[in-house]
C-alpha cells in the first residue's frame, strides 16, 4: 500500500511537472508581455499575478518574473507585492482542477497528449501535448494514490490519526512538513483531496492541512532566494509573510470558512455517510482554498505598501561598490527550462552591458581631457564580465528545447553578446588609449578640428545609442537611423582629412605626431561606427537593408 502511495504521488508530481512546464512554454512570453504592462498599481497587478499563475500554474515563476520587473524599473516593490497576493489565488486553480473525480479521463489525455508531443516536434501544439499528457498523468496519480488509500477506511490506526487531524493546529503543522519535504503545495493539497475522496477526511480537517500547505511554500521561496539580488529576497519575504499572517488570522475561524464552503458547493443529497463526503468535500476543499486566497488577498492589499517595507526592512540593501565588482541583474537558473523567459531575461542584461557601453562612450571625452583611463577601464571590464555571464546562460538555455522563433532569437542575442563587447573593446583598448598620447606630449587639436571631431563624435554617439536599442528590441526605424548616418559620417571623415591633409603643409614641429593621433582618432571612431552599423544590419530585413545600401 506504501508503494502504491509513494508511487502515485509520483506520478502526480511528475505530471504536475509536465503540465505546468508545457503551459509555462506554451504562454510563457505572453504571460510575460501581460505582467509588464498591467501592472499599473496594486489591485490591477494581482488581477494579472491571479490570471498569469492560473494560466501558466507557477507562483515562483511568477515571482522571479516580478522580481526582473522590480530590478529592471519596470515595476515598483509595492506594485509586485499586489502580483504576489494575485500569483496565491492563481494557485488555488490547481486544486479547483484536481477536485474533479476524472479518472476516466486519465488515459485519454494521455494518449492524446503523447501524440501531440510526438507528432508536432516544432511549436506551441507540442507544448499543449505536453500539458495535457501531465494533467493525464495527474488524474492518474490521484486514481492510484486513492486505490492505496481505500484500505484505510476501516484502518482503526489510520482513523485516530485523522482525527488528531481535527486540532487545526496539527492538521497546519502536519500540512506545512509534508509540503517541505515534497516541496510542492499542490502535492499537498492534491493528497488532501484524494484522502477527502476517500471520505478519510473531513473539510475542516482538510482547510487546516491547505493552510499548513501554504505556510510550507514559504520553505520553497527562501531556498529559492538564496544568492539572488534583494529584490527576490524581498519578494520571498512578501510571499511568506503573506501565507503566514493569512494562515494565522483564519485559524479562529475554520469553522466559518468551512461552512461557506459548504454554502457555494455542490450537494450530494442522494448519497449518505462517507459516500457523500467522499462526493462533496473534495470540491469544498478546493472552493476554501479559492476562497480563503481571495479573502487574504482583498484583506491585505491596502497594505501593500506595508508589506514592501516589511520586507525591506527584513531585507536591507546591500553595500556593494560596483566599480569592483558586477553582478548580472536579470538573469535567473530557474527560467532556463522556460526559454521564451530566459531569452527575456538575457535581452535585459545585454541592456545591462549596453548601458555600461554607453556610459563608456559618454565618458571618452573627459579621458581626452585628463587622460585618465581607469574608469574606462573598470567599465571595460564590467562589460566582459556581464558577456561571460550571458553567454553562459545562453549556453544552458541552448541545450533545451527551442522552437525555430526561439532558436532565432538565441542565436541573434550571442551575436548581439559578441557586438556589444566589441564595441566596448573600440572605446576602451582603441579609442581611449589615444587620449593618454595626446595629454603625454602636451598637444591639441586646433578649434576647427576640435569642432569637427565634436560633430563627428556626436553622430558616433547617436548611432551606438540606435544601435543597442535596434538590437535590444528589434526596432527597424532605430537601425534604419545607424544605416542613414553612414552618409554625414563619411562627409565628416573627408572634412577632417582634407583639413589634416592641409595643416601638414604648415610649420609645425608637432604637425606629423598631431596628423597621425588624429588621424587614428579617426580610425578608432570610424571603428566604432562599423560595430554600430553591423549590430543595425543583423536587425533590418534584407529588403529594407538593400533599399538603404542602394541610397
């Protein structure tokens, strides 16, 4: 009978697994796009946490969502705290689902989903095979985790042991261990259900081991929070605090929320005795669940604010001097298996080191003033340490499965990875060196060169800043603005030669060093521009890309 559990469970978890992982695939960058924009304050962020962690069934990836969205500015500490109250009622859909007695179901959805999986090796139906092969294989687990458990029924042990189950504290606390052991609410709450089938358990009993559950989630956040950034630490503290203080304030009032339960729930009135509990409190277990989560969530969300600086009190920011060390902002292992979300999260932090390229290029022109390199060089290196981070994580990303859209996209941010690295080598082992030159031999460009090379520099700077955001977010009219450039950037180049060409004619004694350094400023920037306008090129479709070459 222990195997039969054990396996069942099994089973269960594993096709929780495979459902939830073929949702997250199939509507991951959508659930995404849907989190970043309606997000606008508290009550608008937990109606789209609840629906986004209904569709794809992952609170803790809804979490880590928010989290990038905090980090990013995108959202702020007391608009994903409302997502985080939302993401615990999408939760509760999961137990909505598995209350259903739909045993008959189990092997068709399985079949059904295999064949999907099999056939459709490429695309969104493969991943809706996936889920429903999971959901089959859940059905499954919960038909033979009940067939293992019908003995217990007349088990004089068993029955004593459910009804210390009664005292709402023990039933909590017995709900809270089991859901950190198996670290999954769900599979807490699922065996609830399937006891209640069984007609081993009764709704209080049952609503005390869901509140155990969801305090044992908070086990699962602060593991998950280990060595992230303090906006995920946050984040967990805001999930547990949450779970626990809901669990606590309810406790008193079991009873109550039971018996509305009971009110909105389906009576069984033809049946008697543990035949009509079996029938009637697995689908009251899941409506309290439904309900309790609601009621926290409307209960709490005027405190939202609260709750952020709770948890930022809990989790104060850290000291940590970024000139001599960097951290990747965005990017997070527990989204690898999700590549619609991790190439998400890998596009943020090639904005990390595009922001880094261009503070490099804004500060080029105090190092030709003071001939100081050294913070150009820190950021340098900064930028390479931010490359090597996500080319790791790409790599990873890389071994799952891509569909053709994701494969393209992976294979267009390593290149991306690639250019803009190269642009910062342009600035800070090209570029910036020739400033230490020019201050070491005491000399200056004459106001007519200086002028020009401001105009050109200008033009450089407008077209590394339209080139990162081309590549950053695919905008044609920000390459097509790189490509344009090409022109006056061309114009400017023969001005500043025909000048050069004109002052090696005067008597100089400094005139054959001053054209040479000038002459490889103008290299180096002309460098910088040919980085820009192949990061522009990667992004423009080849119809428009000739159009622009012909003009």
């Amino acid at each position: 009978m222990t195997i039969e559990l054990l396996g069942g469970l099994a089973l269960f978890l594993y096709g929780m697994e495979k459902m939830t992982d073929g949702l997250k695939a199939a509507a991951g960058k959508q659930m995404n796009t849907l989190l970043a924009k309606l997000t606008g304050n508290p009550v608008l962020g937990a109606i789209t946490g609840a629906i986004v962690t209904a569709v794809i069934q992952s609170s803790s990836v809804t979490t880590v969502l928010v989290v990038g969205f905090v980090s990013a500015g995108l959202m702020t500490l007391v608009q994903s705290v409302g997502v985080i109250f939302g993401a615990n009622v999408g939760t509760t859909v999961t137990a909505q689902i598995v209350a259903f007695n739909t045993t008959a179901l189990a092997y068709p959805l399985i079949a059904i989903g295999f064949l999907m999986a099999s056939v459709w090796k490429q695309g969104v139906a493969r991943h809706y095979g996936a889920m429903l092969m999971g959901l089959g294989l859940i059905f499954y687990g919960m038909a033979v985790m009940g067939s293992a458990m019908s003995p217990l029924r007349t088990h004089e042990g068993f029955a004593q042991l459910l009804q210390s189950l009664q005292n709402p504290v023990l039933g909590m606390l017995a709900g809270a261990a089991f859901t950190a052991l198996v670290q999954s609410s769900s599979a807490t709450i699922g065996l609830a259900v399937v006891m209640a089938t069984q007609g081993l358990l009764s709704l209080p009993a049952g609503i005390a081991i869901l509140f155990g559950a969801k305090i044992g989630t908070g086990i699962t956040a602060i593991l998950a929070a280990i060595g992230k950034p303090q906006d995920a630490k946050r984040a967990a503290a805001v999930h547990v605090l949450f779970n626990v203080l809901g669990a606590v304030i309810w406790l008193p009032f079991i009873a109550q929320l039971a018996g509305f339960a009971e009110m909105v729930s389906p009576v069984a009135a033809h049946l008697q005795g543990v035949e009509r509990l079996a029938e009637e409190v697995p689908r009251q277990i899941a409506n309290a669940a439904t309900i309790w989560a609601t009621a926290n969530t409307l209960i709490f969300l005027p405190f939202a604010a609260l709750f952020a600086k709770m948890a930022s009190k809990l989790i104060p920011d850290r000291a940590v001097d970024e000139r001599a060390i960097i951290r990747p902002r965005y990017l997070d292992d527990t989204l690898i298996r999700l590549p619609a979300m991790a190439l998400e999260r890998a596009r943020l932090e090639l904005g990390h080191m595009g922001e880094l390229t261009e503070a490099m290029l804004a500060k080029v022109k105090s190092a030709f003033e003071t001939g100081d390199l050294s913070e150009l060089s820190q950021q340098y290196d900064q930028v390479v340490v931010l490359r090597e981070a996500v080319l790791t994580y790409l790599q990873h990303v890389g071994r799952g499965e891509l569909s053709d859209l994701e494969a393209d996209e992976h294979a267009r941010l390593v290149a991306a990875t690639g250019d803009i690295e190269n642009m910062g080598a342009a600035i800070s082992r090209e570029l910036a060196p020739l400033a230490r030159t020019l201050k070491e031999a005491d000399i200056a460009p004459s106001q007519e060169t200086a002028e020009l090379l401001k105009r050109l520099f200008k033009r450089i700077q407008e077209s590394a800043h339209a080139a990162l955001r081309a590549v950053l977010e695919g905008d044609e009219r920000a390459a097509q603005t790189v490509v344009a450039n090409r022109n006056a950037i061309l114009e400017l180049t023969a001005e500043l030669h025909r000048q050069q060409a004109a002052r090696l004619a005067q008597d100089d004694p400094n005139r054959l060093l001053k054209h040479r350094v000038q002459i490889e400023i103008l290299d180096k920037l002309r460098r910088i521009y040919s980085v820009a306008e192949d990061m522009a090129i990667s992004v423009l479709p080849r119809s428009v890309l000739v159009g622009e070459l012909t003009v």
